[in-house]
C-alpha cells in the first residue's frame, strides 16, 4: 500500500472499513503504545540531541508519519478525540474533567469496538485522562466498557518522590515545570512497571493465540513532573542543552492570542532553569524509551510479533522554550505535532516515511488492518443522535470567523487546522452536562501496586 494512501485514509477511514468487509482478513493483535506530553525530540525524528533508540529501531521496523497532530493540544480532550474516533467538537470535551459516556454515551470507544468483536481489550496506565501524577495508581477518567482488565501500578515517582521534587511552584507538580534526578531505578518506577505488567499479560495472551487482544499501555513519562532514573539525566549533560535564542524578537510579531498557554509562574525561569528543565525532560523521553524496548522486546520473545499491529503515538505535542512556551495547548507545530509510528506486518514496508498531514484520533489505524469491523458509523456518529438534548442544544452551532491566529483557547472549541489554516472548529458552549450525573465520582484509589497474583 502506498505510504500517501496510508495517510488519506485518516480522512476516509469509514470508507475504507466498508470496502475492506467483502473479505475476512486475519485477525491481528494490537499493541497501542502512547506517552503523554511528548513531542517530536526523538532521534527516528532527526532530534540530535535525544537518545531514543528503542523508539528509533520501532520507526525503522515500521512507517514513521512525519506530519500527524493531535485533534487537541491537551490531554483529556485529545485521549478522548483519539479513542472514540471523533472530533471534539463532536465529542463535547474540550477539558480535562470530562469523559466522552458524559455526552455521548452510545458512542462505542476503539477499544470497546474491538472488545464487541471477540478482541482482549485491556488496559495499562493512562488511556483515557489522568491527573498526573496525582491520579497515578487509580483509574483516573478512565472508561471502564473500554476493557475487560486494567492494571493501575504506582511506583516511587508517585508513593515516595514528591517530597524530593523540584518545582517552579513548590509543592505543585503536574501543570508546572518539576522535575528529579531520582536514584531509584527503572523498575521502581511507575512507567517500568506498566512495562512489567505489559509482560505479564502478553505472556497470558501468548498462551491463547486463537483470540486477539488490543493491549494499550499509557505511560506517563515525559509528563511532568519529569522524574526519571538519574542514569538517564546523565544522558544530557546540561552544557549541551540548548535554549531557544532571540524569544523576545520572536515574540514581537505574534498576536497575544498566539502566546495565551504562557503561564505567569515561568517569569522565574533563568537560562540555567531552562536548561535543567530541557535535560530533565530529555531523561524522560529517554526513560519512556526505554520502557517502550522492554514491552516490545516481550512481544519480539513471545512470537507475537508477526501477528502485532504496533501503534506508539502521543495525545500531544510540547513546548520546550519556542517563542518563549513550555508544555502544551498551543497550536504550535511543537505543540500540535506528536510522533506516530506503526508497524504493521505484511502491510506496510520497514522503514518508511508518510508525509501526508494525518491525525492519530482520526485514522484508527490499528483498526483499519487489525481485521476488526468498524465500529458503528464511527465517521457519523454524532451527539445529536444521543438524545442528550440539553447539551446539544447548548451547543452554539456558529462558524468561527474573524479569528485569523491558530489558536484554540481552552473551552471555546474554536480551531483552525495547522496546516491548511482552515477553519473546522465550531463555537459552543461548554460545561456539565445537565442532569448527567459524573460518570465517577471523586477519584478513588482503584489499586495501587501490582497485577493479580496467580498465573
Ligand atoms: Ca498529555
């Protein structure tokens, strides 16, 4: 298949599905690999300062998409954008503190399709939104008609470190730049330990090689705060990072609108802070690789591999000082941009590049060779039709006009896409739905420590 083809398909995927249904294909397994909060800095992306080589041979071993963006430069809105398949102007969340069954209930998840048709659908982390790191160890906003298992560990970085973290803000760790050096190694941690329990179930799952499975494992590396094993700090020494020169000429000709994800606290930045930060991050990019090695070195020794779909992507990208940002939800190519690799045996050839704009949240890719049937009109599947009549009628269906910046202020839902500079976003407005109550309630401590004893 031609890598361009690949690509448009992330815009005809309904199409594709029900052209592909003549035929029953292989059933193939899934193994969705995402971080959060990391961008392109990756060697396999022509980064030369970051080392990635687990990520870098998974490129080589598949398509590397050198143009995919999320749908939503932020966590919740982006996860959930990805795993229904919708933009989320039709999934209504456009914040972090909802999930998709508050506003459109019906709609079947990627996972939840794949469970309908006989797949093992479990989960590792962070899939849907998690607070981090306060939320590490629960379910967080998870969805639990998504999967039939899901494993919450908590290692040192979340049970013992946040006292040792250093923070912009002391004592705040999860929207504010933080990071540490910590001395405890890989395994303590709680990204090592979604690796150990990605093992543990692809070595159960190898035992039933007649059913599939689609194993997503979240991990929470590079978010911050950027706590890593110290060896990966050693990776960067602090005299090669690099901070972005001439900010304030830069910032002179970008509209206000274009710099509103400053956040107020990184005044106190210094050039020596910034190049803290810009290892500390790098250490965990190196980290998550790391971690990434381990699970797909499992699924190499269990022989799993020639029946796999490996997808790694991101929910979005980062900020690491251009035109004076940090972190995300900025339309920034380095905010808006994520790395997307799949590796799909006996689709698509080693080592190829598409070049086609394509979105993760759109494509389902794993889906669109996996063998799996679409899920209901995944493509048309609107809120509408979910009979949640107050909040669509909260909706104020009016074109965004006049708003000539790429931007999307957090909550109004209005965007342009990064590369076409057309307007697709749609006004609304957002908030609870009424009468639904949460989905959950306050996030509770679902299990913190380690898969189920036994075999
Ligand atoms: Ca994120």
């Amino acid at each position: 298949m031609h890598l361009r083809t690949v690509a448009r398909l992330a815009l005809l995927s309904f199409l594709f599905a029900a052209a592909a249904s003549g035929a029953a294909p292989e059933r193939k397994n899934v193994l969705f690999l995402i971080a959060d909060d990391l961008n392109n800095l990756l060697g396999c992306y022509g980064d030369p300062v970051a080392r990635t080589p687990n990520l870098d041979r998974l490129a080589a071993r598949g398509v590397r998409f050198d143009r995919a963006y999320c749908t939503f430069p932020l966590c919740g809105p982006s996860r959930n954008s990805m795993l229904t398949g919708l933009y989320p102007n039709s999934t209504g969340i456009l914040q972090n503190s909802q999930i998709f069954r508050q506003t459109i209930p019906a709609q079947h998840s990627l996972p939840q399709a794949f469970r309908l048709q006989g797949w093992f659908a479990a989960r590792i982390g962070k899939a849907y939104h998690y607070n981090v790191p306060n939320s590490v160890g629960t379910i967080g906003h998870d969805d639990p008609a998504s999967w039939e298992l899901g494993l919450n560990p908590a290692g040192v970085d979340r049970l013992e470190e946040h006292p040792k973290i250093f923070s912009l803000t002391p004592g705040q760790f999860g929207g504010t730049l933080s990071w540490y050096a910590s001395p405890k190694g890989d395994r303590l941690h709680t990204d090592g330990l979604m690796a150990d329990d990605a093992t543990w179930v692809l070595e159960r799952c190898a035992r039933q090689p007649e059913r599939p499975f689609f194993l997503t494992v979240g991990f929470f590396r590079p978010h911050t705060p950027y706590v890593s094993p110290k060896p990966y700090y050693d990776l960067y020494p602090l005299d090669r990072m690099r901070v972005v020169p001439g900010v304030k000429e830069d910032q002179a000709d970008i509209p206000a609108a274009g710099l509103m994800s400053y956040k107020r606290e990184q005044d106190a930045l210094t050039d020596d802070l910034r190049r803290q930060a810009l290892q500390a991050y790098y250490a965990s990019i190196s980290f998550l690789d790391a971690q990434v090695g381990r699970v797909v070195d499992a699924l190499d020794r269990l022989g799993l591999a020639e029946k796999t779909i490996i997808v790694f992507t991101s929910d979005h990208g980062y900020h690491t000082g251009e035109h004076g940002l940090w972190q995300k939800q900025s339309l920034f190519e380095e905010s808006a941009r994520v790395p997307l690799l799949i590796v799909a045996p006996g689709v698509a050839r080693a080592g190829g590049v598409a070049t086609s704009p394509v979105s993760p949240g759109r494509s389902h890719p794993a889906r669109q060779s996996s063998g799996a049937e679409p899920h209901p009109d995944p493509a048309r599947t609107d809120h509408r039709r979910t009979r949640l009549g107050p909040h669509a009628g909260d909706a104020r269906r009016r074109r965004c006009r006049g708003r000539p910046h790429r931007w999307q202020a957090q909550g109004q839902g209005c965007r342009h896409h990064p590369r076409s500079g057309r307007a697709e976003g749609r006004r609304r407005r957002d908030g609870p739905v009424p009468g639904l109550q949460p989905a959950y309630g306050p996030l509770a401590l679902h299990r913190v420590g380690r898969r189920p004893a036994g075999p």
